[in-house]
C-alpha cells in the first residue's frame, strides 16, 4: 500500500524501545491503542505488504494518518498504560468491553467506627472493602436484601453514640442490630460487618461453626433469646450454602474459571467464582470490537479490562485457551493483588465440566436473567408495584407497565425495544421491536429514536380505538391498551421528547411516565428538575431496574440480529464519498457486500447515484 510522507517520517523515527503507540484517522481520533516490547519493529509491521493481515487490520491501516507513542521503562509498564489508554479513549479498532458505563460494586465502609454497606459504581482508595464489579445492579441488591436478614447491618445516616432514646423500625423487624440504642457492642457489630465481608468471599466455613460455639455457650448460659438469634441467623446463612455448589478437587480452591462463546462480532465471556471450594457465583460480559481476533486475543483484553476494574484477585485465574501475553499479564496481576502467588492456567481438557455447558453462549443468545451473586431471592411484585403506586403518586397499582430502550452500534442497524410488564412480571409476548428510519447511519439521535418509536406505538394504539368496532376487528394487545406507567431508560432529555408525543396524542396526564437515569437510578418526572431517588432496598426500585435491564436486554438481542441481517454492510459506512443514500442503492441493486465487492468498475458505475470517484473508493476498501 501506498505510505503518506508523514508516515514515512513518522516510521523513520520509531524508538526501538518498549512503549505504547496510538493510531489517529484524519480527523484526530484515537482508533487504536497497542503496546510493543519494540516500538519501532512493531509499528512498522502494520504497514508491510502481508497477506496474512486480516480484514480489520487493512480497514485500520487504511485509517490511519498520524501516529504517536509513548516510551516507558518496561513490558510491565507497557501494559498497564495500554490497558489505562483503552479504557480512556475506547478506541473502535480495540477489543473492549461492550459497555462504557461503571459497573456496580458492593462497598463495605470498613474505615467507619460502625461500617455500612452500599452499592457504588466507582472504587475508590478509602479503607473501604469492595466486591465486584457485578452486572446487574438490581441482582446486587436482591442479594443484599438477602444478606442483611443473616447480617442486619445500618442503613441509616444517624451519628451512632449508643444513647439514642429509641431505635428504628428496622431494629423492630430485626433488620439492624441498633447500636445506635446500644444494643450491640461496636466490637461486636464490627464482627457482624467482618462475617458478612467473609461470607461474601465465599469463606462461610469458619463463621458457621464461630456462631454454633457462640449458639452453644448462649444455651448452656441460659440466655435462650440470644442463642435463638443465632439459630435463626445459622438457618439462614445454611439456605445460601447449600444453593452453592461443591467443586471437588483442591485445585479450584480459589479460582475464578473464564468460558467464553462468540458470534456477530460479539463475544461473551462468563466468569465463575470460587471461594473455598465453591462455586459462590458468576457473571457475564459482552466485549465488542471482537472481529477478525482471534480467541486468545480477545480473551487476554478481557483479562486486562476485567481485572483492571475487579475488587477482588483470586490466587488463579483459569482460562480455555493460551495466551501469548500469559507471563506479563500474571505478573501484572500479582502486583494489582499484592502478593507473591497469582497465576494463569489453562486447565486441562474436561476439567472444567459442570461449570455450566453454554460456555456463555447463553448469555450471549438471551441474556434475561440477571447473574446473581452469592444468593439471589425475590420479593413478591406486588410489594414492588404497591411502592411504586405510593412513590409515584398513581391512582392505582402499575398493573401494565411499558419500558421503552434504543439500542444501536454508532448508528448503523437501530432499534426500538419496548418491554411490557403486567402485574410485575414480564408479558413477553407482548414485546415489540421497531426499525428506526429517522436516523441516518453514522449520525445516531437517540432522541429522535425514542419520539419516532413512542409516536408509532401511540399511533396504533389511536388507530386501534377507531376499528375495534368493525366487523371481525382484532386488537393486538402490545397496542390496543393504554399502559399504567411509561419509563425510558434516560434522563431529562429522552424524557421531554416522549412528553411531546404524548402531547400530540392528547395522553400526557393520562398516561404517567418517568425517565430513569442510569448513573444513580434518579426517577425523573415531566416538568420537574429534581429527580426521586428510591430507597436502595425497595422493592419498587428493584422493579424498576428489572424492567429497565429487561428492555436494554431485549434491545440488544433485536439489534443483533438486524446487524446480522446486514451481514457486512457496515463495511461501507467508513468509505469515504458513500453516504446512506449510495448505500442503500448498492446494497439494494447488488443484494450483499460480497457481491459489491467482487464488481468491476463499470457494473458500479450503473448504480443510480455512482461516478468514477466513488466506483474507485469503493473497489479501493473492500479489495
């Protein structure tokens, strides 16, 4: 191919020394970040006549107009700023995880006299304990609605001497241990906080037989409410650990076991947990950017972005496959978990059975029910709706809740997602998909998105008023009913453009609708500036996540598979001089991008809209 003299000056003067290096396009943008033990030799090979270049690669060189890079110390170093500078820029030619938002972690305030627990999105350097990251921030908090009936921990924000006249309701129902009244000791509350960390690091072991000693002495002292207390809570935290499986064998000690499965450029990757010989939970994640690499390649970015993030590192960390970077990326670990042991296996074959056969395919087919970790449970969803009727101010219960979600990849294959959920659970046949027309591809208007999918939906529900009393009319009940309550997944702005809609069709205060912001779960109202924050335990949050996670779920499965519809498509949308319009008339006159590709010259000029430049543009990217 043909190199610009900057590259070739650019070329020339390469270090060959250890570094990163970040590839531009014409317009400035990072579009990819790498690392080398030799920079000049490494940047250099991108740009050598090499059939064995995939298909990504040749679409990345192609981009590429300016280069810089960065020299450090060591391979070492050269990692972790690669992994920092990916995770900064998100560069589209990278492997990444699918989304940039923060997952949620549990946060055990440990350098609090009397600790609390919370969910946050963000570590931070505080003395705090963390665990995480999870998924699914509604699983979380179904597990630590769980947990504080074994460990009933403070919720509230009160200053704790021990002299308060009076305790909560929460000490009433046995879900605090007050010792804001004095109640229990700070010694003994911190034992409790200390338990709960254990427990959700999968050592329950030693606490159980610690409270049948303490159960035991409380009897023989005759103090049977205490040793009543902790028979419940030993009931209790039994329940959980027979739900968790017994993994034979010490070399699973404590592991985390990665399996992965890919399709539509995708790829899932599923990681199990075990602590002490148990499998304590596991969690999914969608990485994109995932074409033309191969497994080890996208397994080792995960590793890296994964363990970037993860409170916690286990002694090993067992994978399906090598990968070249396998000494480096341990040592790296061993430093992210300060100590002398922490290593990457690559189990032998079948020794990893039972620890779920999809192998994540699952999940990347229909990933519905949330990862739950330690313990999962559920309340009933009345509880859920009561709460959301009394929160929102609703005349009755949300019988029939609709949740609207957008979901696309930088424009290109669009998709409307509406969920509807009828006495708190899902109605799955009544879900609809829609094929957004009103944005252009590149140009993504989530906004524009969301009113053209709401004015649709309503206009067939004001189209099924005016026939449902012909002759033989059949109603479709996705739209033929009015729903109790709308929520968007967004805030403010999504938020105003759904009011617009239900203005046009004479609904707005008929039909409630909130936006729900992801960040800090906020409820946002019409017309209002200050959000409704839920109480972190409610059940009607709980719902409201559910719903919402429901909808972003069935968003992304309708958007891959109409991506998928367009097979490679996608490759002409980064060729310059052709726009939607000269795509769609390719696409339409040739039927595949294989097609388009193996044309000549003068069959693409025949296309409505074609000239020379842009016939050779075209032959140009896809030879």
């Amino acid at each position: 191919m043909e190199i610009s003299e900057n590259l070739q000056g650019i070329l020339a003067t390469l270090p060959s020394k250890p570094g990163c290096y970040l590839y531009r396009n014409a317009e400035g943008t990072i579009i990819y970040v790498g690392k080398a033990v030799n920079l000049k030799n490494r940047v250099r090979s991108y740009f050598h006549a090499d059939s064995s270049h995939d298909n990504k690669t040749r679409r990345l060189v192609r981009e590429i107009a300016d280069i810089e890079w960065i020299v450090v110390g060591s391979e070492l170093e050269a990692l972790i700023l690669e992994m920092n500078l990916i995770k900064k820029h998100r560069p589209r030619y990278n492997v990444r995880l699918k989304d940039d938002k923060r997952y949620p972690y549990i946060k055990i305030h440990w350098n609090e006299p009397y600790p609390k627990v919370t969910v946050t999105r963000q570590m931070a350097e505080d003395g705090a304990r963390y665990f995480g990251p999870y998924t699914s921030a509604w699983a979380v908090h179904q597990t630590l609605e769980v947990l504080r009936k074994i460990f009933p921990y403070l919720t509230c924000d009160r200053e704790i001497t021990g002299n308060d006249p009076r305790a909560c309701l929460y000490y009433d129902i046995k879900l605090c241990t007050a010792p804001c009244i004095g109640a229990i000791s700070k010694e003994d509350y911190r034992q409790m906080i200390s338990d709960l960390m254990e427990f959700l690091g999968g050592h329950s072991e030693p606490i159980v037989q610690r409270l049948q000693q303490e159960m035991q002495k409380a009897s023989d002292e005759m103090r049977f409410e205490k040793a009543a207390a902790l028979r419940d809570q030993l009931k209790a935290m039994q329940s959980i650990i027979e739900r968790q499986k017994i993994v034979f064998g010490a070399d699973y000690e404590d592991s985390d076991v990665i399996a992965m499965a890919r399709a539509d450029g995708e790829a899932c990757v599923q990681i199990f947990f075990i602590r002490g010989g148990k499998l304590i939970g596991r969690e999914y994640f969608i990485l994109e950017g995932t074409e033309d690499a191969s497994d080890n390649e996208v397994m080792a970015e995960f590793v890296k972005q994964f363990y970037t993030e993860a409170a916690v590192i286990p002694e090993q960390v067992m994978l399906p496959q090598e990968i070249e970077e396998r000494k480096i990326i341990a040592q790296w670990l061993r430093a992210q978990a300060r100590r002398t042991k922490s290593g990457i296996v690559r189990p032998e074959r079948g020794s990893t059975e039972g620890f779920g056969e999809d192998g994540g395919g699952e999940r990347l087919g229909d990933p519905a029910s949330p990862a739950r970790p330690v313990a999962g449970g559920r309340s009933p969803p009345e509880q859920g709706l009561s709460e959301l009727q009394i929160a929102l101010n609703l005349p009755a219960p949300p019988n029939r809740i609709e949740c609207y979600d957008v979901s696309h990849t930088q424009g290109v294959a669009t998709v409307g997602a509406m969920v509807v959920f009828e006495q708190g659970v899902p109605s799955k046949s009544l879900y609809r998909k829609f094929n957004i027309e009103s944005t252009s591809i590149g140009a993504p208007d989530d906004f524009a998105s969301m009113e053209e999918m709401l004015t649709r939906r309503f206009r067939r529900w004001k189209g099924s008023q005016e026939t449902e009393s012909g002759p033989g009319s059949k109603k479709d009940a996705s739209f033929s009913f009015l729903p109790d309550l709308v929520i968007i997944d967004g805030g403010k702005g999504q938020l105003g453009r759904v009011v617009k809609v239900l203005e046009q069709f004479d609904l707005f205060g008929k039909v409630p609708v909130v936006g729900l912001a992801k960040q800090e779960e906020e409820i946002f109202f019409p017309h209002k500036s200050e959000p409704l924050i839920l109480p972190r335990h409610s059940q009607g949050l709980y719902l409201v996540q559910r719903i919402r996670d429901e909808a972003h779920r069935y968003g992304i499965t309708a958007h891959r598979k109409k991506r998928t519809k367009l097979g490679l498509a996608s490759q002409l949308d980064a060729i310059p001089g052709i726009g939607p319009t000269r795509r769609k008339a390719l696409l339409k006159h040739f039927g595949s991008v294989d097609k388009i590709r193996e044309a000549s010259i003068e069959e693409l000029l025949k296309v409505k809209g074609m000239n020379e430049t842009a016939a050779q543009s075209v032959k140009a990217h896809l030879e």
